[in-house]
C-alpha cells in the first residue's frame, strides 16, 4: 500500500514539521464561519451540527465529518476537525458538514453511532435546501469519530432504523478500535473500559467487524503505521468485507494520529489518494 514520509532522520522530521506548521497557518483564515451553524438535529444540546457552503452550490456532494475525542471529548468547531477540508473540498464545489454528538458519561458509544445515524437522516433531508444531492455523500471521521462511522457502515441499518438513506462511501481516520471484541479480552486501557464496560455483550453490538454486512458501503481505511494497532485491525475488517462481497481499501500513512486527521488539505499526496477514493466512489462528476 501506498506509504509517506519515509525518510527518518531527526532533520527530516524537524524541516517536515516545521513546513506542515507554516502550511497550517495558511490554509485558511482563522476568522473562517460555517454557513450555518448549529443546526439542531435533535433535543439535546450536542446534537448540533455545522455546515460550510462553497459558492453557488447545486446538486452539490457531501461529505460528512465525526470528530473524535475518546468518545468523552472534542466538538464539530474544533479546528483540526474541519479548518484545512473545508479549505480544500468547497474549494471543489462539496458542502462540508461537522457533526457534533453526545458524549460519555452522557451516552455511550452505541448511542453516540445513532446521533451520528440522526445527524446522517437530518442532513440528507436538508441538502437540496443547500443546494446539495442527499445521496451523493460521503461519511467520514477520526479516531473515536472513525470507529462510530465504522459501526454504521459496517451494519448499515443502525442508520436506514433512524431516517437515513443509503449513501456512497465511508472514510474512517486512523481508528483502533475496529475490533472492539478482541481489544476488550485482553487487558484494555482504561479509555477503552470506560468506553465499552464490562458486558461482552455490548462488545459485539459495538464492534464493527462483529457487525459487518454485505449492505455495507465501500470504505476507505486509513491507519497510522507509527501505531501498533490500526493497520493489523484496518486489514483484517477490509479482508472480512471482501469476503461479504463489499469494497475496502486500506491507505497506511507513517504520520501521527493527529497529522492524519489535520494534514487533510494540506499534505498533497495524501490528499491525493482520498480525493481519487471520493472520485472512484462517485462524489465528483465524471
């Protein structure tokens, strides 16, 4: 698979963070607003989500963005979340939305999967206001945000159960949590306890591979290889899907866990292979 940033020594890596941080800084302004912003797509406060028009959108695609935050923090407006892709994706005519979702100790991570399934539904209901199509959508999210968008996509009817409709892929960012079964036998962290208890039970309804439907839609999983967990678990959920008869691809990225989700806009070759995904899966016109 396809790999960046090769090069080791501690100069290359000083250089390399020093131009991604002045890259950061010009990516977009700081001032930048969604369109609209905290539209309820539910009662409670986190239920809100942001979205950011390009110019003169119509029949516009979509791509939908979970943030992450160990199932207890983060939020939509946080700029590593959406500053450098909605800088890049209006800027090739997608309306870019950013999911807010309950948190824990509020709602544990099943319940947090449906606000996302909610927020899906609300979404898909509102584009033609936007000037976008509801069906040319692309999910996506990171880190904790990534394992909830894996959970829908891997059963697909967690979503369709709450209003959504069938949409054209899913972008899961450097999630370790694929295997939620498997992690929990063996001495998880206590992230992962607090996240998933103590009922084995409840290990497999939140647990992507344990789920996984030949309904799913096709994925794209990208996995930090400076982490020990993401890509073994990225491959054996992609080799579990083909075998349903679905569509996976796996992109292995020697950044952080950070720079993954950030460098999106920014890092060209990067980008690069998630915008020839979101074209092979049907965002873009041909």
């Amino acid at each position: 698979m396809t790999r960046y940033f090769h090069r080791s020594t501690w100069l290359t890596r000083l250089l390399g963070g020093l131009i991604f941080c002045v890259l950061m800084g010009l990516a977009l302004p700081l001032s930048a607003q969604p369109s609209l912003s905290d539209l309820p797509y539910g009662s409670d406060p986190k239920q809100r989500l942001d979205v950011y028009l390009p110019d003169s959108p119509d029949n516009a695609p979509l791509i939908v963005m979970v943030h992450g935050g160990g199932w207890r923090f983060g939020d939509k407006s946080n700029e590593p979340v959406w500053r450098n892709k909605v800088a890049h994706w209006t800027a090739l005519g997608a309306v870019v939305v950013s999911v807010n979702y309950r948190l824990l100790p509020q709602a544990g991570p099943l319940e947090q999967a449906q606000d996302v399934a909610r927020a899906l539904a609300y979404i898909q209901t509102k584009a033609p206001q936007w000037g976008a199509h509801p069906q040319k959508l692309v999910l996506m999210g990171h880190s904790a945000g990534g394992h909830l968008v894996s959970l829908l996509s891997a059963d697909p009817s967690l979503a369709w159960d709450l209003g959504a409709h069938i949409w054209l892929a899913t972008v899961s960012l450097d999630s370790a949590v694929l295997d939620t079964q498997k992690i929990m036998a063996h001495r998880p962290s206590k992230l992962y306890a607090q996240a998933f208890g103590a009922d084995p039970a409840y290990w497999e309804q939140v647990s992507p591979i344990a789920r996984l439907q030949p309904t799913a839609p096709p994925m794209l999983l990208v996995c930090s290889s400076r982490r020990a967990r993401p890509c073994p678990q990225a491959q054996s959920f992609a080799n579990r899907l083909t075998s349903l008869g679905g569509s996976a691809r796996i992109l292995p990225i020697n950044m952080s866990h950070r720079s993954i989700n950030e460098a999106i806009g920014l890092h060209p070759a990067y980008t690069a292979e998630l915008d020839a995904f979101l074209r092979d899966a049907g965002l873009w016109d041909s």
